[in-house]
C-alpha cells in the first residue's frame, strides 16, 4: 500500500524517539530476495488507512525477531511479515513484544532494542548472525554498512511541508562509517557522497556489516528529512548482549 504522510503526521503514527528516529530506506534500490531475514511490523487495521508495516527488523532465530524498544510495548501482541512487498492480508506471523527494560530516551545508552518472541518457528528463512563482543570498537572511518528495511523510500518538499512516501516494500541502500561511539555507530547516508540509508519506518531495521551477513546494529534514529546520518544502536556492547542473552545464544 503505498502512504504519502506530512511531516507532523509522521511524528504521531511512525512511532518515534525524541531524537526523530529514522525509519525508511532512501536512495536505494527494493532488495528483493536478497535479504530474507529482514522483515517489518505491520500495523493493526484500526488505523485509517488500513494495515501498513510501521516498523522494521530482523530474525535472528526461528521464533525470535530483533528490533527497537520504541516499536511498540512490553507484553504487547504484535504481526511480523517477511514479504518483499507487503500488502494487506498477506500471511503474517504472531508473537509478543519483549523490550529491553531499561529502555529510556538517554543517548549515552538509551537501551532501545527489544525481540518479539513469535508463537511458532519461522521455515525456510535462514537467521541472520549476532557480532562478537566488543567486535565493531576498532572500525575505520569509511566502512561501508548495507541498511535494510521497509517505510519511506523518498523525501519531498511541498508548501505544505515534508512529505515521506512509503510503499511497504523491502528495500536496500549502502552507507559509510562515521563515528564510532560507545553504545553507537553514525553512518553518512548523504546521497552528495554516493550514499543512502534509513528514514522514518526503518527503526529496527539492520545495518548489516559491508555485504556480510552479521548485523552490527539496529535503525534508531537520524535527521528529520533523511539526508545525513543515520544512528544506530551498536549490537555487540555488553548492554545490548546482556538483553539479548535472555532470547539467543550469543557468538
């Protein structure tokens, strides 16, 4: 379904930090099978619009799916699609929504990821891999990351304001490394320079590490037009590994 939403209504529905977390692919391409594992929340029909993925993740086991803490609440029943191109009434999965609990809007270690523990194992979708501890400190300025996830795929600018253009399809862009901090990872995603990344609908969705399949951190948060730097939340700091101890089994 494809959504076109104005800056102060994507504020209210695509589920937002206060630091205005990022949530779509931009200046990419649809990733078709390429990234399997990647899948999105999908909304409940009680919206207006209908149904419509409003955040993104990843299946890191058969019956577990990462994401942010800020895509929802602890005990809440959520849907998981993995379609490359979600339409309403595609087959979904059912789990429930498990957050960090000591999720908070600080930004030295806001916490912000969480798992929906799905009711039955997912088949025929290989997880994707966890990095090692401490692994990403050491990384140059430069290193290419792969985002992925679903929500909006292009930015305009009208008299009316900002307006973000979804479609709900899974799509794909590649940024470099800026900085490396102690809980995150900033990540150019300047189209002037050659790259692409998030925008609001990608929050938990992976930044895979260059072209392989380790996911090094989750989609939190960026600019609000979805031109500069897109942050995310490193997966391999003993904050976020003791969270997700409680669900996988760690590398």
């Amino acid at each position: 379904m494809r959504r076109l939403l104005l800056l102060a209504a994507a504020t209210v529905l695509a589920v937002l930090v206060p630091a205005t977390p990022a949530v779509a692919i931009t200046y990419g391409v649809p990733d078709g099978d390429a990234h399997p594992a990647v899948g999105g929340l999908v909304s409940p029909t009680q919206y207006s619009d209908g149904t419509w993925i409003y955040c993104s993740g990843t299946l890191i086991s058969p019956t577990v799916f990462l994401t942010a803490a800020h895509c929802g609440e602890t005990g809440e029943r959520v849907t998981v699609t993995f379609d490359t191109a979600y339409q309403a009434g595609d087959p979904v999965y059912t789990g429930t929504f498990q957050a960090d609990p000591l999720y908070t809007y600080k930004q030295n270690d806001p916490h912000d990821i969480a798992v929906v523990v799905l009711d039955e194992p997912v088949e025929g979708i290989t997880p994707a891999l966890l990095p090692e501890a401490g692994s990403l400190s050491g990384l140059s300025v430069g290193q290419p990351f792969t985002s992925v996830g679903y929500g909006a795929y292009e930015v305009t600018n009208s008299p009316g304001g900002h307006q973000y253009l979804y479609d709900d399809v899974r799509q794909v862009a590649t940024g470099s490394l800026w900085a490396v901090n102690k809980a995150w990872l900033r990540i150019s995603m300047n189209p002037a320079t050659g790259d692409g990344g998030t925008c609001y609908g990608d929050s938990g969705g992976p930044n895979f590490l260059g072209d392989t399949g380790v996911i090094a951190a989750i989609t939190i948060t960026g600019d609000a037009v979805c031109r500069a730097t897109n942050v995310v939340y490193r997966l391999d700091t003993e904050a976020a590994r003791a969270f997700l101890g409680r669900y996988v089994t760690l590398p």
